[in-house]
C-alpha cells in the first residue's frame, strides 16, 4: 500500500511511465530521423561538376562570339581599307570619260597638221588623263580594256551586235563607255558592242553562244 508520505511530489508517474505523443513526433531534427534526412542530401562533388560544366560551356560560347566579332571586324576594316573610296571614285570616273572625249573628238589627221600650241593641248590633256589613271591605280581602281576580248556578262554590258564574220561570235568589237573596277568589285561595267556571225567562241559555263543586247553585267558595289 503507497502511503502518501512515499509521493515524491517532484515525480510524474504518468508522465514517466506513459511518454508523450509529441516526443514521438519530434521534428526532422530529432535522432531517430537523422539517416533518413541524411540520405536525401545532394552530392556536393556533382553539384561542383554541373556548376564547373556550365561555366565552361560559357566560356567556350564568349570565346567564340570573340572570335566572331574578331573577324567580322577584321572584314570590314579590310572592305573600309580597299572600298571606301568607292563612290567617290565613281564620281571621279565622270571627269575621266570627258578626258577620253576630248582626245578621241581630235581626228588623227586634225593633229597631225595641228599647230604647235594645238599639240601641246592635246599632249597636256593626254598626260593629265593618264595621271588621273594612275592616282585611281593606286587606290584599287582600274579601267577596263575590253576590246577585242571574249564579252563578259560580270564586266561588260552588251548595247548592241555588230555582224562581223572575221572574228568570233561574242567577241567585243566596240567600246562605248569604258569600265572599272575597284578591288575585285565592278564599279562601272563598261558598255560594248559585241560581234555576231564569225565562227563561233568558246561557250561558257551556262553553254551560251553569245551575248544578247541589252545584257548586264554583274551588280556594281
């Protein structure tokens, strides 16, 4: 028999014999869960690796727009360098036709028996057309001599054919306006007359014969 004297008042038999629900339902930090929360954990050492991966497979895309930009720049300052006179080298080739106008409107026998003064003016404006020509040559621009050459359809542009059995067909026969080019870009192409009737030249890559009239060469710049 428990007599009340034998009560420790500081005891809680219930309490003690019986443990409460909320200690078995301690929070995911209690010892009981600790393998469990373990063993859903990340590797660290594959994190690092993904991490490592995708910094280098940007480093890999900058490096290649470097390059990119690198050479697209290298383009154009190599297109600045060789076509940046371009339009005002086509102004210029204006002045040049009136310098080949003026010599080609002098007949040959009108120089011949020109004065002394009427010569020298001539032999002024020759020299001073091959000084232009000259200038244009050393910056990429030069003119065209297409006569008695295999018509072009990317240099020269047929106004019309002439029928000449002594040379082959689609050869150019006329000159009417000289062309140019600046670099490996047309910039005039020059306006001919192409013979038709002789035997006939070599066809080229598309098998063509000759040129039509009125045909173009390739897109100036």
């Amino acid at each position: 028999m428990i007599m009340p004297d034998d009560i420790d008042p500081k005891a809680s038999p219930v309490s003690d014999a019986f443990p409460s629900a909320a200690a078995n339902d301690a929070g995911p930090g209690a010892p009981g869960d600790a393998p469990e929360a373990a063993a859903f954990q990340p590797d660290p050492l594959a994190a690092l690796e993904a991490e490592k991966a995708d910094l280098k497979d940007k480093l890999l895309r900058t490096l290649a727009d470097i390059e990119n930009m690198r050479r697209r720049t290298e383009r154009e300052v190599a297109d600045a360098r060789a076509y940046g006179i371009a339009n005002f080298a086509r102004d210029m080739l204006t002045v040049a036709d009136n310098f080949q106008r003026a010599i080609d409107n002098v007949p040959a026998e009108a120089r011949e028996g020109a004065e002394p003064a009427f010569k020298t003016l001539i032999e002024g404006i020759e020299l001073t057309e091959r000084d232009m020509l000259k200038a244009l040559e050393r910056h990429g621009v030069k003119r065209l001599e297409p006569q008695g050459q295999k018509f072009d359809p990317n240099l020269h542009q047929a106004m019309y054919e002439v029928p000449d059995a002594a040379v082959p067909s689609g050869t150019v026969v006329q000159v009417m306006q000289s062309g140019y080019v600046i670099g490996d870009r047309v910039l005039r192409p020059a306006l001919v007359g192409v013979a038709k009737g002789g035997p006939k030249a070599t066809a080229d890559a598309n098998g063509a014969d000759g040129p039509q009239a009125g045909q173009s060469a390739g897109a100036t710049s």
